[in-house]
C-alpha cells in the first residue's frame, strides 16, 4: 500500500516538474525578434521586426511595450503545457529555455512563428536622455561588418530622424534613406529602436536593439540574427568646416527640361493636369535654423533645417497641417558642391504641392543654385 502511494506521488511530482517550466519560464519580459509566415518564408533567417517587447507578468497580465506607439494589456493563460491563450486565440509554444523562445500560431491556414529573445543584463545605468545626447550630433560606422555592413556611414538628428547614406554599386553612386529612431528603457533594459510612421510618411524600416554600452564615441549593440551578436559602432573622425555658414543666404535655381525632372513620372498624372513638370524659378533663403522656399510666382512656404556634421545631408522638417496627424514631413537633400557663389543639391522628394491650384509641381533632381546678392 506504502508504495502504490509512492508511485503515485512520485508521478504527480513528476507530472508538475514537466508543466511548471512553461508556466515559470515564460513569465517575465521577452524582446520580439521577428515574426515568420511560413506560408511564403522558409528560412528562419528572414522576417518581419517590430520595436516590441512582451512583459508577462505572474497574476496573468501581458503588458506589451511598443516603442514609439501605443502600449497594450492583454491577459494570458496556459489551457495545457504548451498552449497558451491571449487575445482568444492559441499560441504554441515551440521551444523555450533561458535566452530563447519560439511560439507559433494558425490564422487562416497560414502559420506563423514568433521569435523571442531574453534581454541581457547590462552594466549600463545611463538615462535615456544622456544617451541620446550622446549619439546626436556625429557620423557613424559600423565595426564589425559581419552583420549591418550596410551601416558605415549614418547620423542620429534631435527630430528623431536618422540619415543612412550608403554606396549604390550599381551606377557608383551614393544615396541616402530617412528612418525614425529612438531610445527607450523598460525596467532597466535600454533599448535603440527604429520604425515607421504611415501617417507622416517616415521612415522605413522597424528594428529593436538592445544596448550593452554607450560611450562618447563608441557604443554597442545586440543584434540576435549574426553569430557576431554584439555589434560595435564608433564615431567617426570629421574635419571642421563652414558649410553652414556658406549655405545661410539667399539662392536661385533655374528648373526646366534640360534637366533630369526623375526616372519614375506618371505620364496620366502629367495629363490629368494633377502633375506638372515645373519649368521656373525656385528660390531657396536660408536662416540659421529656417529654409524658406518658393517657386516663382507661388506662396512662399517655411520648414526648419540642420545640417549634418559631415555637411553633406540637410534635413528638414514641415508641420503637418492636417489635424489628425501630428509630427513633421522629413526631407533631406544631398549637399553636392557649396561655395560662396554656388549650391548644387540633389532632391529625394521632387515636388511641391500648391494647394491654391491644386497641383504637385516636379522639379529637377539635381538642383543648381546661384547665390542672390541682396
């Protein structure tokens, strides 16, 4: 009798021992690497990212921070040892330890897979501002070019956007791409994210690294997809220069078919009349902080400009007049050649809307302004 009462014991131990790892390692916060469809994606490799982490807390709620958009509360729960239940629907658990979980959910005969990573334990007590501040203001390269060899040459602006400019081996060019950027601590992990905005239009990719050290000119970052993982950025060296203060005045442009108005033009939006090929004047004035800009003969409009360390980048920012979306309308233009007497700059976003006659004018890509003398 003692030992069936053993056996049975020892099986309800046992029993517990296998579900209460689920239930215990999961609990806690878990940065969202990527999410797979399976349907159209084999390899684990690629994916979709989010700026997310996933905090599960122990009384069965699931906090999930969404770095530069609104943070959700859900509630959870295991209905067996490996499924769990949020948002009413079923979730998976493929495999789950310390550092490492993977869940997969079925949603209209298409499988996905969530990738989840443990965030490290750092050394790094920083406040958020301080970092910012820190990256603000310089040139950066990537160190290790094993993963994110793309990344040699970028800056952080105080809007909030990033300006990768990169090589384009194809026609020996260089081209350049706006992203949103921002740093965020959730329970003393801190965390450099980027992602888009559909209601402005910015930005263009979404990633979430974990940083492991920030410094004046170096800092460090976890990236989970390389075997690298702990990928290393410094600043790079800049040699002064006035491009600022030569920018600053009065220009003109001369916009006409001799020159490039862009490869991709909609010929039925030139014949509807809702494009115009802008053949005229455009004046640029530039102030220390503000770009004041016309077409010849339209309204004048206002945005405010910076200069990137390097002087190669201008960006810009237009308040967004629709009261629905708050943020600003990034541009930036390539600094070619500056002089006292000259500024030839490439446009990234060609036209410029008059809301008087309801027209998109496009103009030259490559822009060659003459410095007007007051």
């Amino acid at each position: 009798m003692l030992n069936r009462f053993l056996i049975i014991l020892i099986g309800i131990v046992f029993i517990g021992c296998n579900e209460l790892p689920f239930k215990s390692q999961i609990k806690g916060v878990w940065k969202l690497e990527k999410r797979v469809n399976k349907q159209y994606v084999d390899d684990d490799f690629f994916g979709t990212q989010y700026p997310t982490l996933f905090d599960f807390k122990s009384e069965g709620d699931l906090y999930i921070k969404n770095f530069g958009y609104q943070d959700t509360l859900y509630s959870w729960k295991f209905i067996s040892d490996s499924v769990m239940l949020f948002m009413d629907k079923e979730f998976h658990i493929k495999k789950i330890n310390n550092e490492e979980m993977v869940v997969e959910f079925e949603q209209r005969n298409e499988t996905y897979l969530y990738f989840f990573t443990r965030p490290y334990e750092t050394n790094l007590t920083l406040p958020v501002e301080s970092i910012k501040a820190k990256l603000i203001g310089k040139t950066w390269t990537v160190t290790d070019t094993t993963g994110m060899a793309w990344m040699k040459n970028f800056e952080y602006f105080k809007n909030g956007i990033a300006i990768y400019r990169y090589d384009v081996k194809k026609n020996n060019t260089q081209n350049l791409q706006d992203e949103i950027w921002g740093v965020e601590n959730y329970k003393g992990y801190t965390f450099l994210y980027h992602r888009d905005d559909l209601m402005t239009g910015n930005g263009n990719i979404m990633s979430n690294y974990q940083l492991l050290d920030v410094k004046d000119k170096s800092y460090v970052l976890l990236n989970n997809d390389f075997e690298s993982r702990e990928i290393q950025f410094k600043a790079k060296e800049i040699s002064s220069h006035n491009k600022k203060k030569l920018i600053i005045g009065s220009w003109v442009s001369k916009n006409d078919a001799s020159e490039f108005y862009g490869k991709y033009l909609s010929q039925r939006a030139i014949g509807e009349g809702l494009n115009t090929l802008f053949d005229g004047n455009l004046y640029f004035d530039f102030s220390s902080s503000y770009l004041d800009y016309r077409l010849e003969a339209k309204d004048t409009y206002m945005k405010s400009w910076i200069l990137s360390e390097d002087g190669k980048t201008i960006v810009t920012g237009s308040p967004l007049s629709d009261g629905y979306v708050k943020g600003e309308r990034i541009d930036y233009y390539d600094v070619l050649e500056v002089s006292e007497t000259d500024l030839i700059i490439k446009l990234y976003h060609s036209s410029i809307y008059d809301s008087k006659d309801s027209t998109n004018y496009l103009l030259n890509i490559i822009q060659r302004f003459k410095r007007v003398i007051q």
